[in-house]
C-alpha cells in the first residue's frame, strides 16, 4: 500500500474559478483529514486554459 496519495481538481479557468478551485481544495482537505489523512503539499497551476489544484497527502497509519 502506497503511504501517499495524490488528489488533482481540475476546471475550466473563467471569472471567479480560482475562488472556486480554492474551495473544493479546502473541502477535500478538510473531508480526507477527519479521515485520518495528513496534508503534505497543496500547489496550484494554470495551463491552457485549465486551473489544476495538486494536493499530496499521507495516508492513515502509514510510516
């Protein structure tokens, strides 16, 4: 079993997507924490008109 685990969100960059991208981050952080999940990294990007959100976290009970 892998000890981390990569999350991509991915949409469409228009007006008000890079509040909107922010939020579903938090949410999923939020949502895998109570999980047992710890938060390693979390970056943004925008590339060809996309905005992605890379979130890396460490699995429960891993070392």
């Amino acid at each position: 079993m892998k000890a981390v685990e990569i999350f991509r969100i991915k949409k469409t960059f228009g007006p008000n997507s890079s509040e909107a991208i922010r939020k579903e981050a938090e949410d999923l952080i939020n949502k895998k924490h109570y999980k047992g999940y710890r938060l390693i990294t979390t970056s943004f990007a925008i590339e060809a008109g996309k905005i992605y959100a890379f979130i890396t976290m460490k699995r429960p009970n891993t070392y």
